[in-house]
C-alpha cells in the first residue's frame, strides 16, 4: 500500500526515543522530510542522523511544547526552513505523571504538570499549524493518547484525565477544521514496551501485587485478547496510516493501538 508519504513535511514532538523515534523513522522511510521539535536538541540527533541516511531531510528545532511563545518560534522556523509548507503534525512529547497514586493522594501540582504537558502541548502545537494547513487545504494532525484516557484506570487519575482531555482537544478540532480538509485523529497505545514501561509501570504492579517483575509484565499482557504488549513500531504504523491519504475519510476518531483491551 502506497501510504502517499514521499516528500511531506512532518513535524514531529517528542522524537529523541521511545515511540517518537519510531515515528520519525516511520516517516523517514516513506521518504517524508521531517522537523524535529524538542527541548533536548541533543538527544534528538542521532533520530535525524538515522534519517538523513534515509536519504530524506531532518531538520531539529529547539522547542519547549507547553510555552506557547516557543511553539509559535519554532513553527515560524519551521516554515522558513520548508517554504512555508507543513503537511502532517503529530504531537508525541507528553508524560506519565504521578503512578500509583490514587486521586486523593495526587497533589494539585502534580495534577496541574501533567494536564499542562499532555494538553497544553498539543494546542499549543495545533494552533501553530492549523493556519498554515488551512491556507493550503490540506493536512493532517495525529495527536498521541492513550487508552487510560478511553476507560479510566485507577490510580492513574491526573494522567487519565489529561488523555481524555486530550480526546476533546482532537475531536473539536476535528470539527472545526473538516471544512477545511484537515484531519485531525488521535492514536490510543496501551501499555508500550521500553524503558518507561520496565523501570515505572512493572516495579510498581509487582509492589502492588507481591509478585516478581516478570510476573507483573505476563498480568499486564493477559489484561489484553492478544496477549501481548505493544510496541513503538505498531504505535508508528497506526501514526502513519492516520497521517496518510489511505485515512482521507477519517477523522475526529480514537484509535487503541492495545491489543485488545480499551474497545473490549
């Protein structure tokens, strides 16, 4: 299938690791040219590297997502260094906030940061980039949830409110720009295999459970019908079909990429 990717404008938040790495990398070999945006300019270049060898363009941008100053410098740079085109924006840069605390236990700061970065970011990003795609009729933006944010989970409350924070975000968008041909999607990954999963989630499932590590990774897997924990890569393939012109009828929708456990 010809996902119709050669030679868009991608920019990217949050692509050093994890599933913004594969993203980039995603675009990269589809041969899309991408804009990097983070704080960690540093961190990023070994992705852009990976993807000049690709032999498409990867430029970084300095970029702080939940200063709206930032973005709106960032993007202008953005469009400076591509002739004023962006085609495809997905927002990735988030966090996980507070885990293994229940609602009470959350403190107000710790509920304010994670609402700021998972919600902020994205509309600060999307009120970016919408000008420029309704000027040009045309585009796509995919926004990274997460399934807690389309069923809830205890003990995860401040980090399930900013993911379905983050749904409203997507579909009003959705709404607002259709008539100008912008798509606007959200993908929904469950639990994601990496660092963040090992060294955050399982150590504190096993503490819970009084189970050893490995114990709590196989409980995880057996919440959803396939059995399996996602990886970066599938997160990415959802990405790229939502960003595609396979999706050109698609929009305002949320997409658990899980295994089978949020839409079961």
């Amino acid at each position: 299938m010809d996902l119709q990717l050669k030679d868009k404008i991608v920019v990217v938040t949050g692509p050093a690791k994890g599933m913004g790495a594969a993203i980039s990398l995603g675009f990269a070999r589809e041969g899309a040219n991408l804009a990097l945006l983070g704080r960690d300019t540093g961190a990023i270049e070994p992705v852009a590297g990976e993807a000049r060898a690709m032999g498409v363009q990867a430029e970084i941008f300095s970029c702080d997502v939940t200063d709206p100053d930032a973005v709106e410098a960032a993007i202008a740079n953005v469009l400076e260094r591509y002739d004023g085109r962006i085609d495809i924006l997905v927002n990735v840069a988030g966090g996980t906030g507070p885990i293994g605390k229940s609602g009470v236990e959350t403190s107000a700061r710790e509920f304010d940061e994670i609402i700021h970065l998972n919600m902020r970011g994205p509309f600060n990003l999307i009120r970016a980039v919408a000008p420029t795609m309704q000027r040009q009729r045309s585009g796509k933006i995919v926004n990274v949830g997460g399934t807690f944010g389309l069923r809830g989970r205890a003990m995860r409350m401040a980090y399930s409110s900013s993911k379905w924070g983050l749904r409203g975000i997507t579909k009003s968008f959705a709404l607002e720009l259709g008539p100008d041909n912008i798509n606007v999607n959200l993908v929904a990954p469950g639990m994601v295999e990496g660092p963040r999963f090992r060294t955050k989630v399982v150590p504190q499932v096993a503490a819970q459970h009084g189970i050893s590590e490995d114990e709590a990774a196989e409980l995880h897997a057996s919440d959803y019908a396939l059995a399996r924990i996602s990886t970066d890569e599938d997160i990415a393939a959802a990405t790229l079909f939502l960003a595609s012109e396979q999706s050109r009828q698609i929009t305002g929708v949320d997409l658990p990429v899980d295994g089978g456990w949020a839409a079961l």
